[in-house]
C-alpha cells in the first residue's frame, strides 16, 4: 500500500501532523470536501419535495448517494437508512424495533466490550420494557468468552447485538458464530460496524445481520452522517423511529400512514450534503483502497508499535497481541507511572494525535482493571515513519 501516495489526498494532513486518531474519526480526502463545496456551490435544493430541476437534481444526488454506499455494504438500496452516525441507528433499533418487541423477562445480549453506543440504548429500553441486559463476558485479553454464549442464550432472547471490531482493544468478533447464536434462538442480530466497515470488506448479505449501524466520519466521509442496514424483510414490522415531514403516505389531524422504506424511516429534512459526501467517500475507497493490502499495512504498523514499545518496562499493551499484529487497526496501552492524558498530550506537543482515556467504553476499562488508555489507531495515509517517530517520542519519555 502506497501511504505517501494516498496521504497526497489528503489536505489536512499536508500540514506537519502525525494522525494516529483514526478510530475516532478519519480524516477527508480533498474529493469529500469538492464533493460538498459542489453541491452547496451548484445543487442545493431540499429532497423528495420540489418539483423543480434544482430539487430534482439534489433528489437525484441523494438517491444516488444512498445506492451506491448501500452497494458498498452489499445492501439493496432501500435497506440503507441514512442517520447521524453509529449512535443514532443504535438508537434507532433499540426504540423503533425494542418499543414494539420487547417484552418484561426478555433478554437482550451485548457484551462487555462494547462501545457505550451499544450499550446505553439497550439499558434505556430494557429499563422501559422490564427487559434484561445480559453481557458476553471476556477472557483477560479482553476477547469475547465464545462457549458462554451458548449458556448466555434461549428463548427469551431477543436480540444479541455486538461491535463488529473493538475500539479500544482492536479485537475482531467472530459474527458469523454469534449470528449463528441468534439464529438458534430466533433472535434478531445487530451488528456494531463503526470500527470495521472503512477497514475490510462488509457484505450484509453474507453477515446476514438484521441491522448493521456505521458512521460516515470513521470512513473518510463527513461528520453528521451514518447508515443503518435494516433487512428488508423487517420494514413492515418496525415502526418509524421519528415522525414528521418527508415520511407520510397520508395525514389527517388525527391519525397517518407511512412510505415504504427508506422513506418511512427518514422523517425531516435528511443530511443531504452529507450524504453526497459519503458518496465521495465510498468511491475514493473503491478506487483507491485495497481491503486485502489495509489489512497488511494497518497490521504491520500495529506489530511495529508493538514491537518498539516493547523494552519500555513500564509500557503495557493491553488486547491480544497476536491478533493485532495479523489483522489489527489500533493498539492500545497503559503507561506506569503516568496517566494517559500525560501521554497523549506530551506525544501530542510533538505535533503526533493520540487518543487518551475510557474510549466510551467504561465497562472494559472497569473489566481490564484501568482508569484511561493510550490508544493509536490507524488508517491508510499513516506510515511506518510516524509509528517510528511515536515509538521515538515514548522512548525520550520513558527510557
Ligand atoms: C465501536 C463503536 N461503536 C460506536 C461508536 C459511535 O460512533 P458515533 O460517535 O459516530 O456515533 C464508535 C465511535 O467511536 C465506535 O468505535
């Protein structure tokens, strides 16, 4: 993988920055910013309402927009519901489907890896409905306890709902086993796909996950935008999320009916822009990224890390180390002695990004016995010379 070619793309990181925040949120190629500078500059129009060319062609960059992310994640156009980002379609299936199909008893399975934005949502509707939150607990590398979810499970599951890579430990769940879980039971399955899907190929049909949430921000795309995969054979089963403009059939004072989806799942004005950006942002992958030369390149900077960190005594990796060496985005670690926000500030005076902290996810970090971690998190424009010159600014600190 050509990281010095790819980071060429990228206008802010021309700048003398090393960005190693990748897991928060991705930076954007100079297409994503044309992409939005063009259609505020030449086709702003709001959609699905004017019956005018401009409106008409917005409508038609929206539509488009839609189709082709929907592609990139093997989804029919219509199963793909444009939303803020991770958290709100999380959200969304723990309202819109959890309001109508949870029950007092049932059980809903998560785990204690999970990003608060796959947590919290369940605990708000388990406390509505007198439903149960179970958690897939983990083994002291933090990866998921598989044989116990077959105890964890039966026939007042609901749902088993998990990230697809952790975002603080860089682990890959194996979501084929847990859909297979699901599945047993007549359970529904979601999967958290925030950290995985700017990282390797996401196909939802060959996951065959009912919901699949992700956010445009972690994948070159603008902030403000997301998608929610709903298959489609639950359409007619959920209710909308919002109500409101843009999703009505028809309407009285007193009573309405829907669209079909997507439109039943979009009340309001949508992110249109934003959408146009994703757009951008899914071709400039297509294009220009390699899932299979990613993974080499992201897994070799982590083993590189790794590997210079690893006569600093007072340094800890937390996470399985194999595994992140094979197919790892982001390392994550403890530092003796010294907080992570020291870390991460003093690196950061050297003009290097880092992530310090819980990483919204407070039951790991209870779980792993640690009050904040370093993290550094990686994507395509990143090179060996910044892990080297990280692993340089440590050694100054600690050796
Ligand atoms: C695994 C995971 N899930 C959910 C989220 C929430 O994403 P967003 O803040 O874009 O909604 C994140 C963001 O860090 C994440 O890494």
């Amino acid at each position: 993988m050509d990281s010095a070619k790819i980071k060429q793309d990228f206008p802010l990181l021309q700048q003398n920055i090393m960005y190693l925040d990748n897991a928060a949120t991705t930076q954007k190629p100079q297409v994503v910013v044309d992409a939005l500078t063009k259609f505020y500059t030449h086709s702003n129009a709001n959609v699905h309402r004017g019956i005018y060319a401009l409106a008409e062609q917005a409508t038609q960059l929206y539509e488009d927009a839609r189709a082709e992310v929907a592609q990139f994640i093997g989804a029919q156009a219509n199963e793909l519901i444009f939303t803020k980002g991770t958290t709100e379609s999380i959200n969304f299936v723990a309202t819109a489907w959890g309001n109508d199909y949870l029950n007092e008893g049932d059980e809903i399975i998560i785990s204690t890896m999970d990003h608060h934005s796959n947590i919290i949502p369940w605990q708000q509707v388990a406390k509505r409905k007198g439903a149960v939150i179970k958690a897939i607990p983990l083994y002291r590398d933090g990866t998921l306890q598989m044989d116990q979810v077959p105890h964890l499970i039966n026939k007042k599951t609901k749902i088993i709902a998990v990230s697809h890579i952790s975002n603080v430990l860089g682990i890959h769940n194996d979501v084929h086993a847990l859909r297979d879980y699901a599945r047993q039971v007549g359970a529904l399955f979601l999967i958290d796909a925030a950290q995985s899907v700017a990282h390797q190929a996401v196909d939802v049909k060959e996951l065959d996950c009912d919901f699949l949430a992700f956010s445009g921000h972690k994948m070159l795309g603008p902030t403000g935008i997301g998608g929610l995969y709903i298959k489609k054979d639950l359409h007619d089963l959920i209710q909308p999320y919002q109500f409101g403009g843009g999703m009505i059939a028809q309407a009285s004072e007193y009573s309405a009916t829907w669209l079909k989806a997507p439109q039943k799942f979009e009340a309001g004005t949508p992110p249109i822009a934003q959408a146009v950006g994703l757009c951008a942002a899914v071709r400039y992958i297509k294009n220009n990224i390699n899932f299979d030369a990613l993974r080499q390149h992201e897994a070799a900077l982590c083993a590189r890390l790794i590997d210079g960190l690893q006569d600093l005594k007072q340094i800890k990796i937390m996470g399985p180390i194999e595994q992140l060496k094979e197919k790892g985005h982001l390392v994550s670690f403890v530092v003796d002695g010294h907080h992570a926000h020291d870390i991460a500030a003093y690196v950061g005076q050297q003009g290097i990004c880092v992530r310090a902290g819980q990483h919204c996810a407070q039951p790991l970090a209870c779980f792993l016995q640690v009050e904040a971690m370093v993290r550094v998190s990686f994507y395509a424009y990143n090179s060996t010379e910044e892990v080297d010159a990280l692993i340089a600014t440590l050694h100054k600190l600690l050796a």
